[in-house]
C-alpha cells in the first residue's frame, strides 16, 4: 500500500501519486518512505502536511504569488485525515470550497495543488480552476455551495448501478444547509440508499455567520428526517474520527446505504483571507482546545515530532519552490 | 418502422429513446412522473419504464435536484436523459446547468465531461397559463459548454425519424451537456413524409455536425429567386412553413426557409449563404423578444453581412406573460399571420 | 360577520364578496342568507359549495368552454373549510395548483373563478392567471410547486414586522416536499419565528407518483428538524380539522411563531382530468371511507342536506350561466 | 458629500442605500454576511446594520429563498432589497425572478407588484475563478416585468453620486422587479466628477426614465464627426472610456460612447440616434458573446435602420468559463486592447 504521497518521497518525482488505498494496514502499520510507520504518526504526518501547505499558502499570500481567493481548513485537518484513511482506490471524493485538506487528504500532489494556486499550467486544473475547482482521478470539488451535493449523489447512483461496491464521500458545511438542493438530495439519496457518506464538517460558522442565526431545529434531525442515518461527534481529535468514520464507510460499502457524520470542529483560521469578524479571544481559546495538530501530537514523543515537522515543512517548501518554478 | 406509432413527433421521440435505451447500456431516465401506465406528463417516455425497469427512474418534484444527479452520474460514465415535465421549471435547474454540467469540462479542464440530456416541453397554445406555457431556451442559449437541439418534424431515412433520430444521437454520442427543446403542440404533428414535401426542395447543410444534427434549408420547388431568407425551429418551423407556402402563393413573395436543429453552438453559416442571395432576414420564435434567438442570429447576421443585410426582423411573444385564456394567449404568441405580416413589410 | 359569500346571496348580486372573518361566531351559530344556522350546517355548506362548483367544471370541461387545465380538490374540502373558517380579515392565504377550494373557502367569488377558468374578462384575473395563478384580496396562487412557499413566508414576514396580528395560511402538497425552497423557507421560518400556518395535505400522492416513492423518512420530522412545532391529523373530517386548526392559527397570531399541520386526507379526483392511474378499486375505497361531503353530511338531518344541496346546486349553476354570459 | 467615503461606486453605492433606508421605512435589507462588522463581502452594505438593526437582515445561504421572501414582503407593501453574495449565484433565483417576482404583475393582472431589488456583483479580474466572476445580467435582460439596471460612475449632482443615486432610484420607487448589477472591478472605481470630465461632453438621453435611470452620450469635446458609436454598460463603460480616448489620440478615429444604465427594459432611441450618425456600432459587454445585451442591440439597431448600419460588432467574453489563473482569465475577458483592434477594424 502507498499512502499519502507526500511520504512517500512522490514529491517532486515528477510521478503521479495515487491515491490512499485503504489508509493504514490493519495491524496499524503502514510503509511510509521505506519505513515501517505506526497508525498515529502516520495520521500526524498527513495532518500537518495539511496544516504545513496551508500555513505556507497564507505566509506566501502577500506576496502576491497566489491570486483570488482560498479557504483553507486550519483546525479541520482531523477531518479530512479521519475520514479519507478509510478510502479505497475507487471510492469518490467530492468536496467544497474549503478543500485543501480534502484534496491532500485524498492523496493529490501538494506540488500541483501549490501549482494550481499559482494560475500554472502544471496545476491540478492547469489554472483554469483554482483554489476551489479541483479535479484529479475521483476527487471534485467545487465553489457552489450545494450545488455539488446532488452531484455526489449522481455519483453514488452510478456506483450502486455499476455494483463495483465504490462509495462516494461528500463534504459539506453547516452553512450549507441554507441550500434547498441538499434536501432534494438528501431525500433522493435516502429514496434510492445511495452508498454517500456525507461529511458535515460543522464549525459553527459560515463566512461571517454564526449557525445559530442561520441554522434552525436541530442539524442531525435534518438528516434523520429523511431517514439517513446520523453519528454526531464532538471532536477534533483524528484518533476519535477515523474509527467513527471507518465503520460508517464499511456500512456504506457493505450495506449499499447511506449514512451521515457530523462532525462538530473549529474554524482556527479566517474565513477566506482577512475576513474573521470572531472576537480574537474566541479564535484563540479554539487553538488552545481544538487544534488536531496538538491533540494528536500529544501522543507522539517530541523527538519524533521534531522529525516529521522538519520532514513535511521540507517536503512542502520544495513542493511550493517546484510549483513557483512551473511554467506561465 | 411503419406503423402509426412511428407518425408524430411524439412517438418519434419515444421510439428516439427506447432505442437509445436498447443499443446504449449507460442509458439511464429520470424525470417526474415518467412510469407507466403513465409514461410522463406528454407520454415521451411510455412504455420505456414497463421495458427497461432498471433504468428508467420516476424522481421526487426536484428539478434542480435530478439534473444534478444526472450530472454525477454522466461525471461516471453513465448517459442520462432528464425529462423536466414543463419547460417552464428549467428556470429550476440554471444553477446546475450553468454553474455545474456545462462547466465541468472547462473548469477541470478538459479532464472529464457531464453529457447529460435533458429534455423538457416548451411553449403555450394549450391555454395552461403564464407557469406552464413558456418558451425559454433562451435563457440557454448563451450558456458556453452547453448544446442545445430542437428537432424538426421530418419522417428522415431512420426508421425512428428525425426528432428521435436527433434525440438518439445526443443521448448516445455522450458527448456534452445538452438541452433537446421539445413543444407541446409539435408533439402532436404528423412526420412529414416525402410525398408531404413535394412542393419543397429540403437541403441539409449540417456543417461539421451534418449526420448528428443537421440544418436544413425548405424552398418551394420551382419558386423565383427568394427575396427573404426565414429562419426558425421547433414548432415556429411549421408556422414558417405554413406561411411561407401561403405567402407565396397569396402574395408572390419567396422565401427561404432555414431550419437548424442545433441552436447552440450555432453554426450560422448555411444561414448566411441565404441571406447573401435575399439581403432580408427574418426570424421566427415562439419566445419572448429580448435576447432570444432572434437576437443571436440577426446580431451575427449583422457583423457578417454589415450593410448587405438590407432588411432585418423578428417575429416573436410579447414582452409579457402567457395568457391562460385562448384569445389572449393568440395574441401574446406569434403566429402564421405575424410571419406573413412581417415578411410583407419586408419586401 | 358575513361568513362565505356564496351563502349570503352575494353571487350574482355584483357585490363584492368579502373573506370569511373568523368563521362561525363563537356561539358556532352564524347568519347565513339572513338565516341563523349552527356551524354544522355552515361548514357542510361550504364543503359542498366547492364539491359543487368543482362537479360542474368537470362535468362541463368536455364540452370545451374551459381551456387548459384544471386540479380539482374532491376529498380535499374539509382542509380548506376547516382551516380557513379561522381567519381574519387581514389574514393572508397563499395556496397552489389544486387552489379553488382554497379560494371558495376564503370568500372568493365563484362566478368569478368560474370565468377566470373560461377565460373571460370578469374572472379573478382577467383570464389571464388561468386555473393555478389566482390573487384576489389577500388570496394568492401559483403553478410552480414549492415556489410560493418563500412568498408566504416573506408575507408573514410582513405582516410581524407590520405588528398588526395578521398571520399566514399556507396550503401545500406532499409531492412539494420534493422542492428544495421549501426547506429554505422553512428554515428562515423557524429562524425568524414568522407567523405561518403551513398546511401540508397529505393525499398521499403526486400527479401519479405514490408518497412513498418520493418521500423518505417522516413528514413529520422535516417540520420538526427545523424547530418548527408540527401537529398531525389523519382525518376528512371537518370537525376534527376545524378545531385543530382554529388552535394552532390561534397560537400563530397570538405567539407570532410557526406552526405547521399535517392532514393525511385523500384525493378523490383524478389530479387534473383524466390521469388517474390508481386502481378503480383503491378511489372507490377512498370515496367510501374518506369523503368529507358525506362524513360530515351524515351528521345533518336528511331534510336540511337535500335543502342545501338544492340551494348550493342551484346557486353555483347561477354562478357557472352568469360567467358563460360574460364577455370575450 | 465632500468626504472621501462618497468618492467611489462603492461607497456611493453605500450611501445610497443608506439615504434609502433613511428616507423610506419600507425598505428592509437581506443578504448573506451583510451585517457589521462584516458589511457584506465587498462592503456594501457597511454600517448599514449598526444605523438600522430592525431593517438589514444576515440570512442562511439560501439565495432562492431570500429573494421569495423579499417577494412575499414586496407583495405586502415593503421595498426589500436582497443582496447575492456574487452574480455568479444569480443561476440559484432564476426561477424566483423569471416565474415568480417579474411574473406576478402581469399574471395577477395588474393587481399587484413586487418592487424587489436584487443587487449583486458581476464580473471577474479577480481571479476567483470559473463560479465566482462570471458576468450573468444576459440571463435577466430578456425577462418580461424585471427591470435591470447598472451604474455609470459619474459623480452627479446628488452627494451620493450617480451610482447610489440609481440604487436609490430603484428602492425608493418601488416600482417593479429590478436586477441592480454592479461590479467587482467596478466597486473600487473612482467617481469621475466634472474636473475628470473636462475632456469630454457628457449627455444624458434618458428618454422617459431620464431623471431616475439616466442614458448617458459620451464624446470627446472638439472632436470631429464620430466614425463608430460605441455602447456599454458597468465597468466596460470604464473601459470603453479608456479605449475611446487612446483610439482618438494613438489613431485619430473618434468615437461616441453611449452609457444605459436601465439595459431592461431597453430603450435604444438615444443609440439609434448615434448611430445614425456613425453608421458603425461596437457593443462591449463583460459577459459571454452569444444571447448578450450586445446581440439586443445590434438586432434592434440592424432592425431599425436596415443597410443604413454600415458594420456592427460585439466585444464580449469567449464563450468558455472564467479561468482562475490571471493570464488565462485576461485571455477570456475583454480589454481595452479587444475595444481598440474592433474599432480599428470597422472603419
Ligand atoms: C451558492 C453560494 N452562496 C454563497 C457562497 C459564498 N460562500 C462561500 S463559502 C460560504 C460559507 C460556507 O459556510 P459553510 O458551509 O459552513 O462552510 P465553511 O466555510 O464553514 O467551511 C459562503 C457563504 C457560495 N460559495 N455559494
Ligand atoms: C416545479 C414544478 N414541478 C412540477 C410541476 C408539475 N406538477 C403539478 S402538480 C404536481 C404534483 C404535486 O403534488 P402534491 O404537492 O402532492 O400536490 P397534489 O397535486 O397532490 O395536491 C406536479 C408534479 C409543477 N407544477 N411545478
Ligand atoms: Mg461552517
Ligand atoms: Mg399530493
């Protein structure tokens, strides 16, 4: 098996990566690089590689290498890490505007990513997309707000129909729940048991509004109102979400169903750049308690913190020079 | 195919998709209503469900929600064929066309491709009212990365006829996101047949997409050289065709009549042949005036041929809603006599 | 008060008829035709003031004098009437395609409605709206499912922020809970406490398409996943609805919140002329078991039912000659 | 207003909805994150939330139910305005504006109105990419019963300046339906006062709609006779300006530019006057060719005046999506150089 690329020495090799075909091994190990890695430091290393490439993108903003607009997932990488180490190599992925980790997550290139950042040919979408329109083998995203739900579900259809046993993973956020095609697709993916787990990734905000000014009743009931099965968890924790997250896959794969997973996380970063209206002292109290960065890395001995910081920051900044040096 | 089945648009288009669904496996239906015994509110899709249980999908009143999920699947290999019951809800599903199907392939650039069809009624005359009588194609037209086809009531050489022929041909190419603009009053219009078009000499001038989606041009045999050039489609083809038989005969004026069956992209060449030998121009739709098709195709026109085109026009609805009531509807949709009007002012 | 105006000798008079306000007088005694009848006897009345009119149509409708087309509410009667015998003058109705029992049970004309669906120059909008787009007074309808749901709920919107106690009915059907504006509505509704009765007629079925094809999970739950209270009813009975209603719009205006009411009924019709595709068998039960006219008409002495019905036949058949009189 | 908060299209934009809320208790505002400290993702509804907290309303993401719901409170008397958070979402109340909103006048027959205004900001060179800088107002300028409009950034006589002015215009009269469309690029522009305008003679032909939708006539003054009539709206007007002014002092043809700020309804008098004279249009529009405002107008212009329009153009995007990489995005957009190489090529 061949985890995310970015360990696996891909970077830079000019090779296309592949996705992550399963996540971990059973037994919790994993080759990484050559090296046989544990289940946590393996999760550590893939969340930080989301945070390393995020951080780097904000820090190189200003500079103007970078054009338009970005999301990034600060604080929401246990997510995207929890979830998509349970995918198999046919398994669909589709994703929002805030799709970053999703994407690295997935196993994309951090180098095309930074690439596609940058307006370069060399991008996921050779610049025609940017930051929020991502394509590569079955990962998609888009910058509608639930526009690309019944997408997702369409895509859990052709699945089912194909009986290739595949499975579509959907993130959303909780303020897209304002969208009315969620519903038609809820409804329509409950009518026809749609394989679709869909992910609400619910930091309590969107953009600027608190969900409790634009979500009423209650989020999970919204699910269940449809007849789709809901886990609700409380978390930034990656060890708390993949297991969570890795049964509701196997039932999905092997029960042709759909199921949801709401996820209450926290927004560390601004909105898109610049656009955080939250008291600073809300924003860093979250850091102190909702950081999957340092929840997980409590587990880890420093020295080998210290060794995979050094690694991914590496791995990333010649990700980022590889990219900057592409053409246009 | 000779049968009466086989006579009208509407059983064209039926026998258009059961084909569809018979040579082509990733044929996948979805739409309102669309089950038998019922078979879809104008009756395109009988039969198919009792035939192919599997694939064909009666859906919740979810316009915007079933044409995504057609653009899922289509992203995954399949073809799927979208029946939206009155073309007056397309209005629903501009998000998903615009800002989804049709752009998928540039977006993710070139990678990949939504070739969804989605078929829908358009057009009043039946005396339902300003919600369920519209003609709005125009509102696609402009759309980029999005065909868009009508058909025209012609018998053809297929055993299925054009209209379905047209129809099987985008489904099964699975080629790119595709809108097929039917009418309410056309499907009920007989194939017109060779022994119906004695009196027409009928040209193809498809272009590149000649087989797929041809474009044809209508003269009366025999006529003097035409003096305007007609161009429309759909059901306003037939109105056309009435009037320029009547024209013709009543106040000796000739015409040419285009009819393509792809409207977008539209490849106004054949168009521009005929306006060359005519200078006037008139075009003929059954939706409101303001940025329909007329307005493309005089706009084109007008860059190509510039002081050349010595007389322009279009015939189209008012600036309003649909009437429900039939003498108020007859005057807010055009008709034979406003075709006949125009093109004598014309000359 | 001038209950249903159909009763008040109102047709044909020229007059303009003017909305039910409040219903029957506490007392359930109100002055029908310079009568004084009890609420029974009123709520028969109008039931079988639109079974009548909507007879007629239909039995006229070959003949060719109405175009287009047109959704009877036969079994449907007992929601209009009992829902609408609650509301003020102010009080604004919005209902949809299968809106003339809607529209007779609020007053509305039926010589009017009669030459709106004849196309004629006197009826409600001239011929132009046709048999689904009717506005009259505070009575709006409309042909596009779902579509008016955000209307109503902007017009209750209005009505709180205008502070003067007026409140909303709003009549839809459970095949427009395929419709994603309805949940935006909905939670909008709830989110803003507007004053709205949602009135959601479960008849089970759309155009052809059983509920249980088109609805997943509960119906229930999709008000309640909003926070918006839900009160549920399986019933043609008009004194089972009436009273349900009265509660709820009550707490409406008197709480200004959202309340919606779920009436399991059934349609006895055909859903516009001609496409029924249930079997003969199953409607022949439902008119057995679930027809409001003869639920309720079994409750009135046999001498007061052949009465009325004379009266009501009678008076619509005025109404149908003087809009077939009309002009155009 | 001397100040320098007046001095841009935003902040007259701003302040004309200010004045508005000021001066008409009927108006209630409602938008995604339009409240402070926030004021809405291109600000501007800044401040508005603070001075009126009862009346600036934050929503869910629900752009089709907001704007049924300003409906439902325009039907009822108010004068709502909805913010869409970007014009690219515009795809997402296509069936509110077109069926419903623009619909209800007519239908009801002439009962009733719902005077809502829907602003939102078109446009790309930002780099947002393909759903976040289209130019759709060609969606909304065929729709019978909706109004659009779009500022010209001039300074006016009004302390609010011209394009608040027309905002306020809009809201106040609570009239009709009407798509307010602004533009990114166009926010941050300065208003031209008389001291910028001194090169030039500025008419306003605003026809019937003249004091509240103005329809401005630009020409360079002491010019000689204009070869071609340029028309454009919003931010390509900007544009057009520059190109107007480089064409006359790098190439010695002189143009006339005229500016609508009511595109729907249309009318087309003051430019058919123009190009009377010029015998040449070129329309210059930010949105994708095919169905645009410019295909409206040189349908009508090719209409009215036959061989007497000697060439007719359209500046536009290319009809593909709006890419995210800046080079590749100012391939597909229109420029000042795609104005200057038309124009040279028509005379
Ligand atoms: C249809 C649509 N409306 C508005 C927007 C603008 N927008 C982008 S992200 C966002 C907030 C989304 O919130 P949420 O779903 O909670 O995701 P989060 O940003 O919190 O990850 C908004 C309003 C959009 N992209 N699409
Ligand atoms: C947006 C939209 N889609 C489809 C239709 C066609 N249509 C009219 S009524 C109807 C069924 C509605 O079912 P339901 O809401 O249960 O109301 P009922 O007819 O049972 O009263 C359909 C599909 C429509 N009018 N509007
Ligand atoms: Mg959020
Ligand atoms: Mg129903």
């Amino acid at each position: 098996p061949s985890p995310m690329n970015l360990s696996s020495e891909a970077v830079g090799s000019g090779s296309m990566p592949s996705p992550n075909p399963g996540g971990p091994s059973p037994g919790g190990f994993s080759w990484i690089g050559g090296r046989l890695m544990d289940k946590n430091t393996h999760l550590y290393q893939q969340m930080l590689t989301i945070r390393s490439f995020e951080s780097l993108l904000l820090e190189k903003f200003s500079t103007g290498i970078f054009t338009g607009t970005t999301h990034t997932s600060l604080g929401q990488e246990a997510n995207a890490v929890g979830v998509l180490s349970h995918i198999h190599e046919n398994d669909v992925v589709v994703s929002n505007h805030r799709c970053h980790g999703h994407f690295l997550a997935y196993g994309g290139d951090p180098r095309a990513l930074f690439a596609e950042l940058m307006g370069k040919p060399e991008g996921v979408c050779g610049g025609v997309g940017g930051s929020q329109h991502l394509h590569w083998r079955n990962f998609y995203s888009s910058g509608v707000q639930g526009g690309t739900v019944p997408m997702a579900a369409g895509m859990a259809l052709a699945e089912k129909k194909k009986g290739d046993q595949a499975v579509v993973i959907d993130f959303m956020g909780d303020g897209t729940l304002g969208e009315g095609i969620v519903y038609e697709s809820l409804n329509m993916i409950a009518l026809w048991d749609l394989p679709i787990l869909i992910v609400l990734e619910n930091n309590h905000i969107a953009q600027t509004t608190p969900a409790d000014i634009a979500i009423a009743g209650s989020i999970t009931q919204r699910f269940e109102a449809f007849g789709i099965p809901v886990t609700h968890i409380d978390s930034s924790d990656v060890l708390e979400i993949s297991p969570l997250a890795g049964d509701l896959i196997h039932c999905v794969r092997g029960e042709s169903m759909p199921q949801a997973l709401v996820i209450d996380t926290a927004r560390l970063g601004t909105h898109s750049k610049g656009d955080d209206t939250r008291p600073q002292e809300t924003v860093e109290n979250l850091w102190q308690e909702r950081d999957p960065i340092t929840i997980h890395g409590a587990r880890l001995p420093e020295i080998i913190l210290n060794n995979i910081r050094t690694d991914i920051e590496r791995r990333i900044k010649v990700a980022f020079n590889e990219a900057l040096q592409g053409g246009a | 195919m000779t049968d009466k089945s086989s006579s009208t648009v509407l059983s064209s288009l039926n026998l258009g998709l059961r084909q569809s669904l018979q040579d082509d496996p990733k044929v996948i239906l979805l739409g309102e209503d669309i089950l038998d015994p019922y078979g879809g509110s104008f009756k395109v899709t009988r039969g198919l469900s009792s035939q192919f249980p599997e694939r064909v999908m009666t859906t919740p009143i979810s316009e915007a929600g079933i044409t995504g999920i057609a653009g899922g699947l289509a992203l995954r290999g399949f073809h799927p064929v979208v029946e939206i019951m009155f073309g007056d809800f397309t209005t629903l599903i501009v998000d998903q066309v615009v800002n989804h199907l049709a752009k998928f392939t540039a977006m993710y650039h070139e990678q990949t491709s939504a070739p969804v069809v989605i078929r829908t009624p358009m057009g009043g005359r039946r005396g339902y009212g300003p919600t369920h009588s519209q003609t709005l194609e125009k509102l696609f037209l402009g759309v980029p990365g999005l065909r868009v086809l009508a058909p025209f009531h012609l018998q053809g050489e297929d055993k299925i006829g054009s209209p379905g022929k047209l129809l099987y041909n985008a489904v099964t190419q699975g080629e790119s996101p595709t809108l097929f603009v039917e009418n309410k009053m056309k499907y009920l219009l007989k194939l017109l047949s060779e022994s119906d078009l004695t009196e027409y000499r009928v040209t193809n001038h498809g272009g590149s997409a000649k087989s797929d989606f041809p474009f044809y041009e209508l003269r009366l045999k025999g006529a003097p050289a035409a003096g305007v050039t007609l161009a429309a489609y759909g059901y306003m083809a037939k109105l056309a065709m009435d009037a320029m038989h009547q024209i013709a005969y009543q106040h000796e004026i000739f015409c040419e009549l285009l009819v393509p069956t792809q409207l977008a992209p539209f490849e106004i060449d054949p168009l521009l042949a005929s306006v060359r030998r005519t200078s006037r121009l008139l075009t003929i739709e059954e939706g409101t005036l303001s940025l329909g098709w007329g307005a493309e195709v005089l706009a084109r026109t007008s860059e190509a041929l510039g002081a050349d085109l010595k007389a322009a026009r279009r015939v189209a609805a008012k600036e309003t809603v649909v009437p429900a009531a039939p003498n108020l509807e007859a005057e807010v949709l055009p008709g034979v006599g406003d075709i006949i009007q125009h093109v004598k002012e014309m000359v």
